[in-house]
C-alpha cells in the first residue's frame, strides 16, 4: 500500500505544479521519469490538469512526452477540461493531436455540450466542425 501511496503523491506533485504554471518543475519531474498519464486525485491526469488550467506550453510538453490526449475520468476527457477553460489555442492544439470529442462523461455531457453551457460560442463551433487538418 505504502508505494501506490508515494505513487499518488508524485502524480499530484505534478499536478500541483502544473496548476501553478511551474513548467520547470514539469521538465524536471518528466526528466526524472515520472509517468505523463499517471492519475492523482479523483484519477485526473496531468495532461488533464494542464489543459484545465489552458496551458498549451505544457500541453505540448506533455503530449510530446507521451500524454494520452484521450485521457479521461468520470468528470470528463482532456478536451472537455480544455473546453471548460474557454482556452481556444488548448483545444485547437488537442484537436490537431487526435483528441476525440465524442466522449461523454458520466452525466452526458460532451466537449460540445460543455462548450454550450458555458457560452463560449468560437469552442462551439470548433469543436463542432472540427478539420483535423487546421
């Protein structure tokens, strides 16, 4: 038990440092070989943490290290915390990188559908008509 418990700590040091826009901390922590798409609290990711907080620097950061665009939790997938930041150039960059936009949390709610209930109308259309190719 004792080293899932370290584990946990590790990831969540991440996080936390993701969240206050630490990106040294985050290269030195995936430099020491920390796993991109371990889960901390309530099983969020770091890639999940960084796009809540609309961090594209450490999006790319972490998807070129290996980041699971798809990652998901009960609350919502990477896109959908990219959405709920209302950071256009996050789910812009999360879309080029093949992030699925149809998933659906546990209450149903879609990238789309989060897009909407938070008026943010250009999220919207992005993620409505999204071309890969942009």
């Amino acid at each position: 038990m004792a080293a899932s418990g370290c584990h946990f700590a590790r990831v969540d040091n991440l996080n936390q440092a993701i969240a206050h826009g630490e990106i040294d901390s985050v290269r030195k922590a995936i430099d020491r070989g920390v796993d991109v798409n371990s889960r901390g609290m309530h099983a969020v990711t770091p890639l999940m943490k960084a796009a809540e907080a609309g961090r594209l620097d450490i999006c790319e950061l972490l998807v070129k290290s290996g980041a699971d665009v798809n990652g998901h939790n009960e609350s919502g997938s990477v896109l959908m915390w990219a959405v709920n930041s209302g950071s256009e150039e996050v789910v812009r960059f999360l879309l080029k990188s093949g992030a699925v936009k149809s998933w659906s949390n546990a209450v149903g709610q879609t990238a789309e559908t989060i897009a909407q209930q938070r008026g943010f109308t250009n999220l919207i259309l992005l993620v409505k008509n999204d071309n890969q190719n942009r």
